[in-house]
C-alpha cells in the first residue's frame, strides 16, 4: 500500500521490527515514512505490516545494513526497468501497468480478504473514502485479465504455483554480494566469456602495466649491446629489436618475450594512433574557413546561455507558484483548524449529481466514518483564548447585559472574570449554539421549494426570470414554477397569512382574499403531483410579519405529501439597510433621511426569543425553528464577487443540488437575470427631501404676499397605487432628480464595523461563504458642503408654490 516514491526514500532506520512474542500478540511491523507525497493529514505518516512472512523476509533483508542505508539498492528507474522486464516475461507488456499500479492492486486485494472499507482508507492513508472508488477496481483488473493472451495466463498460472515459497522462512545466512535479486540480474556462470567480466580495453591495459612493472626486474640484467633488460623495454625502437631475438641466455629470452607481449598490448593500452581522415578533414575546415568556425562557436554558445537563462526563469517562476500554492494550503489548514477551533462549521461539499437527468430524493447519509488519528491538540491556554473569543458576542452578552452589536472587543473587570470563566466552562463542555442542526434526510415525496428573501436581495430580478422561464425550466430541467406573475405569491400566498391579516392570530383564516389563497394553493398542490420539483419566491416570506403560527398554517395547507425546504439569501448590513431606506422612500413625495431612517431603525429593534434584534439574523433564527436541517443559505454579495446570479444558485445549487461538470453545465445554461426593480441614487432620495425645505423656504417668503399651496404628500407604494400625478416630486425613475443628484456634493461613509457582529454571528451559523470584499461606501448630499449654485440646481425641479 505504498507509493513507488515512498518506498524509494526508504530507509533502513524507517523499520520498526517487533520482537517475536509481540509478533504472536498481533503487533505488526511499523514503517515510518519520511516524505509522503500528501503531507494534508500528517507531516510524518506510517504503515503498520500485519503479514508474519512478509516481516520475517524484511528482516532477513535489513540483516546488516545500517539505518542510514538505502532499503532497496537499485534506483526507481531500474525498478521500473526490471517492472518491465517481468512484464515482457509473462506476456502482461500490453496492459499498461506501472510501478503505481501495485498500490490499487494492495487496495484491491485488501478489500477482498478484509472488506472493510475503514480498514482500507486507514491503511492506504487516505484523508477521505471518495478516494477509494478511484483504487477499488476490480472490474477493471478482470478486463485486463480477460484481454491478456492465453499463453499470460498460463505463465500467470505458473507463478502461482510458486507462491508457497515466498510463505516459507527466509535463509538463515544473509546473502552475498552478487547474487541473484532486485537489480543484480542472475548469477554470473563460471564459464563466462571475457566481455561479460570487462572491457578488453581495461584489460589490455592492466596487463600493459604489470609488463611495464616485470621489465623494471630487468634493471641489473645486461642483454648486451651494454644496456639492461629494462633498458631495452623502455623504448618502442629497442622493444622491436628485442622482439626478433630467438636465443641467448634466460634473461635475453625474457626480454624478448616481454617486448613481444608489449608491442601486442599496445594497441589496446593507449598506445597513440595514427590520426584519422575525419580529424585532417576537421583540422583543414579550421584552418580554410576560421571565421564561419568563430561563428558556429558564438552561435552554439550563445543558444546555451539562452537555454540556461530560460531554464532558471522556468525554475524560479515554477518554485514561487509552488511556494505560493505551499502557503495557500498551509492558510487553509490553518483557517479550518480555526474554524473548528472555534466551532463554526465549516461550508458543506456539493450534493451528488443525480445522473439520470429527473431530481430524485436525496440518498441516505452515509455512515460516520470510524475513528481516526487526529493532530496533536494544542494546549487547554489556546483553547480557551479562542472559545473566550468566540462567546464575546453570545453567552458572555446575556450574562453581563445585551451589549451594542457594534462593538467588536469584550472588556472584562477582575468582579466579572470569575463569572467569565464559568460560562466558558459550560461553553467548553455544551458546545457552540449558534451552529447549524445536521441536515434532516426524513423528508420523502415532492420537494416545494421556497425563496424567502429577504427584500432587497435580488428577489424581483428572481421571479421575472422564474415567470419568464417557466416553460424552459419545465421542459428541460423537470421544475414547476408555483405562481404564473411577478408578485403574485406575496399578495395572493404569503401576505393573507401576515399575523395582522389573519381573523385571529392563533388561527389561518385570512380577513380577505382567502379564494385566491385557496386558488394559489391548489395550483402548487397540482404541480406536486405532476412534478418532483416546484419553486415559489417570495420576499413577504421573510417579513416580520410572518411569524411562526403564519409557517404553521402554510404547512398544514401543502402538506402532508410534500417535503419543504428554504432558500435565504443575505447582504451586507449596511448596503442592505441603504437599499431598504431607498426603496422605501423613492414613492414618497416627502421621504425620510438616511440617518433618520438609522435611528428609527436602532430605537425600533426588539429582540427575538435567541436575543437577536438583526432583521436578518431573526428570519434565520425563525426558518431555523420550523425548517431544521432544510435551510439554504448564501450571500448576495459573494454571488456578486464570483459573477453568478441569484437565478443560478436557486436552481442549479438549491433546487436540482448538482454538483461538477454538470452544474457548471447547469450555471452556464441559466441566463443572467435583468435588473428588475432597481433603486435610485441615495443621493436622489435626498434631492427630493431638499427640495421639499427648498419649497417650504419660498412657501414662507411669499405667503406674505401671496398664498402658496402646501407640498403635496404622496405615497406610491400602495398595490394599485395611480402613477405619478403631475406637480408631484418624487426620486424613482426621474432623470431630472437624478442628473441634479450627480452634481450636487456628497459624502461616503463606510458602515461595516457597526454590523461586524451580527454579520459574522449569520455566516457561523449558515456555513455559507463569506464575500472577501466589504460594501461599498454609502453616499448621500452633504448639506454643509452646499453653496448657492446648488440651491439654484434644486430651484429647477421645484415646483411652482402658486394656487
């Protein structure tokens, strides 16, 4: 269950042998591993060997050898070369197997003998059982079998039959060098010729010498011509002449013969030669054409810088990608560890992809895996640094007063540590309340599914491409849309069940409309008949206004039969609340202030039964309470950073819970939603409010002289509302107030740090994925910073104060 590069890195000291009693025990052998290839579970990693034979054999093998030498001699490309070479033997070179096939081959094998998938994933040291199905393939290795020639499988039979040998004990005697094994080859016969022991080069040359070292024996023998033996062997000129003597005493026989042995040797010894065609022909080329020689020399040298140049470039720019793909993953680890740490939960992976195209139920959840070793805990001091950190914004509030959401630092007196700690404690051992309950799996049948908002989340935008789509969605993608127009399941589903339209607040009866409640509900119970699959999108959902007995009552209206489930999206608190005072004041002829709007705001919030005053976080908490386990979450701002709509998340994501190529298939394939609804300028709403003190102003000047009409008061956001009458000022769809807006002065303020709290309290218990950017600056008109120019701009769209 190795890797081929982990056991190449083997060392002798990486063995770990039991002693014989603990072997019988069932204690294995424990090899450590050094520089596993995925370091995301462990830094250090091990394999624990059960197999008796196969310990007794790596016992017999490390016999000797010292910790820091190498397990296996030969290098990983001549273990791939004897691989291969096994391979042609038996006929197996057309199957493709490599040295990284021995490892889905172990996994293979250990499924069948032990079939246990915990066991399997433990000891192949994988971090999670999906990729298994990658290694599990004992289809595939049937097929492999199958295609195999018949005289493989013979020979595979063949071996077979001497597996019992490898199940019998070791050699007592450790073997020697040269003997048959992994990279040595086979043992050299004694009869081998003189190629096989070494090249005749060498081995002219080691006799050459031991001539050269028998002729300085000859110093002191005179063979006439008054020089020595040696004398004579020191020359090629004398050597010839003492190759033709054929008589004389023993010492003129022997210099004879060494002459002979020497003049035969030297060919082979190095002896100089005789220059060849090709170096005259390279000697002449050099000397006839010396510059294009010059110029070939700067050329080559020139193409081995730039190779250079470029390889270190390459070499540098790939190990700052891997440098900074290192930290990237080191971050990771760190912000999960955190996570945990601090008890928020961490995004939960894609659904599976339903593959024959109709959405069926969810499968059941698998079974937690089996306990694992984890990393070393840190101390109990980080601990408690990081849960104290995390109860600033909730236990600690309720026992010391519900403090400001803004404020971001807990301050603790010396009276008040002691009570701190005791509600860490219980915080310790009780866990962390704002987590998310575990997905509810019971729900069976048709699946209704509903968007809730809240306003000013991109919900009109949603439901105009809901309408306009629904014969697409329905054709291809099998979905139901519950409602035919644009705001239709506000006022026609969701707004008569509204606590203050309801006959009493503890029964569903609605005051009016209730034959179109009736109508809109037998039209969503049809489609749950034909279809798996129905979507409803409505903001009046998430009103404050639908409280828990409103949840109730819809339920016992579509259900039993149907299973229900939630879609909440969230915005940036400041951005949000700037949206809702804009929306709320482009229909009104005399709209409120930004920071007016802020103070009613905050003098108006009460607390829900968690202690959350936040309008998002109670409609959370509520969907929480009546959908455990069935809540969809996501960011309107995070859809906005990775440009995809709020359309594509509702029915790739939430509704068809499609999961790689086919939701990117899915994302693709829904247009992007036009904007519907869209705000005014922030800075318009206050045009409309300056022109209204500017009209007030003239109102006073001239009522002394002439009677001015009041500033008329209109509200447009009733339903059937008439449209805008004339002498009537309002900020939605006039480029007039808009075009002043853009000239008159502003200023920007940045209000995240008050709704850090609340923000970060709504992802912990969501799990959704939090946007990387903040909200944008919220501009509105600064009055201080107006001059008369701008006044006289405001003069243009006020309307004439005569009767």
């Amino acid at each position: 269950m190795l890797r081929p590069g982990e056991i190449d890195q083997l060392r002798v000291g990486d063995f770990c042998f039991p002693e014989a009693p603990e072997l019988a025990e069932g204690v294995g052998l424990v090899v450590s591993i050094r520089q596993a290839k995925t370091r995301r579970v462990w830094a250090k990693q091990f394999v624990i060997i059960d197999s008796k034979e196969l310990v007794a054999w790596c016992r017999w093998w490390t016999e000797g050898k010292g910790p820091k030498q190498r397990f296996l001699s030969p290098s990983r490309r001549r273990w791939s070369q004897v691989l291969v070479e096994a391979l042609e033997i038996l006929d197996l070179n057309s199957c493709g197997f490599t040295l990284s096939s021995m490892r889905g081959g172990g996994a293979c094998h250990h499924f069948k003998t032990q079939k246990n998938l915990g066991l399997l994933q433990f000891a192949g040291r994988w971090r999670r059982p999906e990729t298994l199905r990658h290694y599990l393939q004992d289809v595939l290795g049937i097929h492999a079998l199958a295609q195999a020639p018949s005289t493989a499988r013979e020979k595979l039979l063949q071996t077979y039959e001497q597996v019992p040998l490898l199940l019998t004990p070791p050699p007592l005697a450790r073997r020697e060098p040269g003997t048959p094994g992994v990279g040595r080859g086979a043992r050299r016969p004694t009869d081998a010729e003189a190629d096989a022991v070494d090249r005749p080069e060498v081995v002219a040359a080691a006799l050459y010498e031991a001539a050269e070292t028998a002729a300085k024996g000859l110093s002191q023998q005179s063979v006439g011509n008054g020089l020595s033996g040696a004398e004579m062997l020191q020359s090629p000129e004398n050597r010839a002449v003492a190759a033709r003597w054929r008589s004389g005493d023993a010492g003129r026989r022997v210099t004879a013969a060494l002459a002979r042995a020497m003049q035969a040797l030297q060919e082979w010894a190095g002896g100089t030669r005789a220059p060849s065609r090709g170096t005259l022909a390279v000697l002449l080329a050099v000397f006839l054409f010396p510059r294009v020689w010059a110029l070939l020399i700067a050329l080559v040298v020139r193409l081995l810088s730039r190779a250079l140049l470029s390889f270190a470039a390459h070499f540098l720019s790939e190990l700052y990608a891997q440098v900074v793909f290192g930290a990237a993953e080191v971050e990771q680890q760190l912000v999960e560890w955190l996570q945990w740490q601090l008890g928020w939960p961490s995004p939960a992976a894609p659904p599976a992809y339903l593959t024959n195209g109709a959405p069926t139920t969810p499968p059941q959840a698998p079974p937690p895996p089996g306990p694992t070793a984890l990393p070393t805990r840190p101390i109990d001091l980080l601990t408690l640094l990081l849960l104290a950190l995390q109860l600033r914004s909730e236990k600690i509030q309720g026992l010391f007063g519900d403090a400001p959401e803004y404020i971001s630092m807990l301050r603790l007196s010396f009276v008040e540590l002691p009570a701190f700690f005791a509600v860490l404690m219980l915080a310790y051992h009780d866990g962390n309340p704002g987590a998310p309950a575990p997905a509810d799996q019971s729900c069976q049948g048709p699946k209704l599914i509903l968007h809730v908002g809240p306003k000013k989340t991109g919900t009109s935008a949603l439901q105009d491409f809901l309408v306009q789509r629904a014969t697409w969605l329905d054709e291809v993608w099998a979905i139901g849309v519950g409602f035919r127009e644009v705001k239709v399941a506000a006022y026609d589903l969701a707004i008569p069940l509204w606590e203050e339209n309801r006959i009493e607040k503890d029964k569903c009866e609605p005051k009016q409309n209730a034959e179109k409640l009736s109508e809109s509900v037998q039209y969503i119970k049809s489609l749950l008949q034909r279809r798996s699959l129905v979507v409803v999108s409505s903001e009046a959902f998430g009103s404050p206004s639908f409280t828990n007995i409103s949840w109730q009552c819809f339920k016992s209206l579509i259900e039993p039969g149907a299973c229900l489930s939630v879609v909440v999206v969230h915005r940036s608190a400041a951005t949000w609340m700037a949206s809702v005072w804009s929306a709320s004041n482009k229909l009104l002829s005399a709209p409120q202030s930004f920071e007016s709007f802020m103070a009613s705001y905050a003098g108006q919030r009460r607390t829900d039964a968690q202690g959350d005053s936040d309008p998002q976080l109670q409609v959370l908490n509520l969907l929480n309470q009546e959908f455990p386990g069935r809540v969809d979450a996501v960011s309107y701002d995070y859809l906005e950073e990775v440009n995809m709509s709020l359309a594509a998340f509702f029915i790739c994501n939430a509704t068809l819970r499609l999961a790689g190529e086919h939701w990117h298939r899915c994302q693709k394939s829904v247009p992007r939603a036009r904007v519907v609804n869209k705000s005014p300028l922030h800075a318009a709403v206050d045009v409309v409010r300056l022109a209204r003190i500017y009209y007030s102003a003239r109102q006073t000047a001239l009522n002394k002289t002439s009677p001015c009409k009041p500033w008329p008061i209109v509200d447009l956001r009733r339903r059937g509302a008439p449209s805008n009458p004339d002498g009537v000022l309002i900020a939605y769809n006039n480029p007039a107030v808009a075009d002043i807006a853009k000239q008159l002065p502003q200023k920007c303020e940045i209000l995240d740090g008050l709704f850090e709290s609340v923000t970060q309290k709504w992802f912990a218990r969501t799990g959704a994925q939090r946007p990387r950017n903040g909200s944008k600056p919220i501009c509105t008109v600064d009055i201080t910073a107006m001059r008369p120019e701008h006044w006289q701009l405001l003069g243009r769209v006020v309307p004439d104060c005569q009767e």
